[in-house]
C-alpha cells in the first residue's frame, strides 16, 4: 500500500462518513463507488470493505444521535438482530447472483419510498404496536440486512424510511436508530464476506480514520436541522442511489 493509498482511503472514509452521520447510513452507498474507481478494487471486494467500515461510521455517528436522545434502542437491537440474520444471506447472493435485477428492483424500491417522504415529510402514528410491531421491526432488519450483505451498505436505506413510515419515528431519530441496527449487519455481513477472501483488511483503518472524523462532526450539525428539510433531504439522497442503482445494473456496452 502506498502513501496516495492510505491518502485516497482516508478520504473516502470521510465521504462515507460525512453521509453516513448525515443520513443515518453506513456510507456504502458513496465508498463502494469510491474504492472501484479510486482504488481499482474488485466489485466484490469493494462491497466487502465497504461493509467493514460501516461498522465505524455507526459507532462513530451513532454516538452523538444517542447523546441527543435520537436512538430508539429497543427497536434499534430488534432491527439489528435482523439484520444480522440477513446480512450474510445477502452477502452469499452477492457471490453467487448477477446484480442487474436486483440492482434494478432496488431502484424502483428507493424511488417510491423517496415519493412517499417527499410528499408527507411529518411523521404519522406508527402502523403497528404490540408483538406486530416487533415483526416489522425484525422484518425490516431482514431486508435491511440483505440489502447491506448484497450491495456493500449499511442498510440504513431500508431502515430509516421503514421506521419513518411503518414505525412512526421522526427523521432524526430513525437515522440515530438506523446506526445502532448497523451494529448487526456491519459485523455479520464482514465475516461473511471474509470467509470468502474479499475483505481486503489493510485499507480497512484508513478508511475508518475517515470515516470516525468526518461521520460524528456532521450528527453533531444534523441535530438541528429541521426535521421536515432533513426528511425531504434524505428522500432526494434516495433518488440519487435509485438513479446510480439503476444505471449500474445497465449491460455494459459490446466492445467496438
């Protein structure tokens, strides 16, 4: 590794977790992309990485969401738990499936949940209590933790407006409980992918130097935004990664 590496890793750990703190997500979506094409990793390696620093970023961040009062810890240890069953199914689909369709549906996926914030940003009463509550709840972590195993993220994408619109929660407290739920995924999705030699673990402190600076610093700013910017914010944030999914599941182009 040389001194331009740890440099390129370092900032993109801080691109990561500036949006990471931002918007409650492991900054997956921003490092993978970055590892790629700064750092020629592999697809799969760059996924796997990306999900070992998302565990920094949601500790880092994560700590001044709960410092504010913005972390639901119950359903934040629920989430996880499903997220932790999900997170390596996700990653073995990664290393057997071609990601053009699911590329495609997650697209789609991302565009209607980024409508439907849009449009009623001001959260409403939670759509479930009691014992349905804790099925969603572990049903989102599932989804979420497959989506983090499979594509490299956090699953904060899944779990903020999940806990938004199903839950009832305001933006910045779904994001202070979307970090606490990447403690499950982040771990059980890494060693997943390690047993698979694509975790590519000498990048990994450089990246989480970046990621520990820039993720808790930006929370801090979040706090006070006003809830109603900060949801319709995140819902454009949505748009960008359906817009980026949905062109990175196009066939490449037949050689000239």
């Amino acid at each position: 590794m040389t001194g331009r590496d740890r440099l390129v890793a370092s900032l993109a750990g801080a691109g990561a977790g500036f949006f990471g703190g931002l918007f409650g997500v492991g900054g997956g979506a921003i490092l993978v992309p970055l590892l790629t094409q700064a750092l020629a990793f592999t697809q799969h390696e760059a996924h796997a990485t990306s999900l070992a620093v998302t565990l920094f970023t949601a500790l880092s961040a994560g700590a001044v969401y709960a410092a504010h009062g913005n972390v639901a810890w119950s359903a934040g240890i629920v989430i996880g738990i499903g997220s932790a069953i999900g997170a390596p199914i996700g990653a073995r689909l990664a290393h057997r499936l071609s990601a053009r369709a699911l590329l495609r549906a997650f697209s789609v996926f991302l565009l209607v949940l980024a409508a439907r914030m849009f449009w009623a940003p001001a959260p409403g009463p939670p759509l479930v209590e009691g014992a349905a509550r804790i099925a969603v709840e572990l049903l989102l972590g599932l989804g979420a933790g497959v989506a983090a195993g499979f594509m490299g993220i956090g699953g904060g994408m899944v779990v903020v407006p999940g806990s938004v619109l199903l839950l009832g929660m305001s933006q910045q407290l779904a994001q202070g409980t979307s970090l606490l739920s990447i403690l499950g995924a982040a771990p059980s999705g890494t060693i997943a992918h390690a047993r698979r030699g694509a975790v590519r673990f000498a990048y990994v402190p450089w990246l989480a130097v970046g990621a520990v600076v820039a993720g808790p610093a930006v929370s801090w700013f979040v706090q006070r935004i006003p809830r109603v910017t900060l949801t319709r914010c995140f819902a454009v944030f949505l748009v960008a990664n359906a817009v980026y999914s949905a062109l990175r599941s196009r066939p490449p182009r037949p050689a000239s």
